[in-house]
C-alpha cells in the first residue's frame, strides 16, 4: 500500500501526458513486477500485474427494443438475451463521460444502421449529465423493416442482428483521443 511505498500514491496522475508511450485509449497502463528468489533453491522468481487508470474515458450504453418504451442491453455475442421483434427495431445510445476531463469532437459510428462519423453534441462536461440519443436525434436508430433478416448477412447471429456502435471524442485540454464500442442484438 501506499504506507509502505510513497510511489503508489499519485494524486497528481491527471491529466496524462498524451506522448506517453503507456497511453491505452485515455488510460495510463502501468505493470508492476516482483522478484525475488528461492531460499532453498536459489531460483529466480517473477511476476507482473497490470492496471489502467483513466483520467479520459467515454463509455457507450447501446440499448434495443421492439417497442420503443422496454429496453435490453443485448450484449451476448451470440444474440441469446436478444428480444423479439417481427419489426419495427429501436435502439437507444447513451454515451457518458467517465473521466476526469471534458470531452468533444464527439462522434458515432454503427456501420450496420448506416451511421458514419455523426458528429452529436457540443461538448461532454467531467460528471456531467448523460447524452441519451435516440431516432429523434439520429433517424437510422429507428427501423421499421429490420425483419426478415438476410441469411447472408454477416451480422446475422442465431438468429439475431447483432451491430456495434462506436463513440470517439477527445480530451479538450490533453488532446487525448478515447473510444468505446458496444453491441446491441434483436431476434427477428
């Protein structure tokens, strides 16, 4: 603990320095190691333990339902918590900020509902309030003839659509670019 080694405490972590080579998606990814040696065998002995800590964080909720108002995460990648809908398919993007600073450039991407880099929002305030966007904000969130699903379709999972949404954004005063994906199934 940090009783022991002054080291592990670091009040000042933040803001990162965006040219550290440990920089991981807004995080500083830092491996601690011990050695040490047998006392009868006179072995060498390691062993490493990485953390992550973010100092500039987005995360992205993708949410479905088939009937606008019940909504279900839907991350199994094989599409088995996935509702049933014999259409329309809505779907539900809440993006927070999960850091410690101010972000902006925000962006999504949902390749499979034909969403290319929307841009939403001004900026995303550090413990600010939640952006929830919707099919009034983003028209392909809605979708009304999702079924039949075409077979041939990568994206076709037992059964399911399962798509993947993506948010980017960037600390406004370290520069530092962060993303975050999440899936979102929904049975036909």
């Amino acid at each position: 603990t940090s009783a022991q080694i002054a080291q592990l405490s670091n009040p000042d972590l933040c803001p990162l320095d965006p040219n550290n080579p440990n920089l991981v998606n807004g995080g500083l990814r830092n491996i601690a190691r011990v050695d040490a040696e047998g006392v009868s065998s006179g072995i060498d002995v390691f062993d490493e333990d990485p953390a992550c800590i973010k100092c500039v964080c987005i995360d992205l909720i993708k949410e479905v339902s088939n009937d606008g108002l019940t909504w279900h995460d839907a991350n199994d990648p094989q599409c088995s918590d996935a509702p049933g809908t014999l259409d329309p398919a809505y779907y539900r993007l809440t993006i927070k900020n999960c850091g410690t600073e101010e972000l902006t450039n925000l962006v999504i991407n949902d390749p499979v509902l034909g969403i290319t880099n929307f841009p939403f929002g001004s900026n995303l305030p550090a413990g600010g309030p939640d952006i929830i966007l919707t099919s009034a904000q983003i028209a392909q969130l809605s979708n009304p003839d999702l079924c039949p699903l075409d077979p041939d379709n990568p994206n076709v999972v037992n059964g399911g659509l399962r798509n993947i949404a993506r948010v980017d954004a960037e600390g406004v005063s370290s520069g530092i670019d962060v993303f975050d994906e999440d899936p979102a199934c929904i049975k036909c």
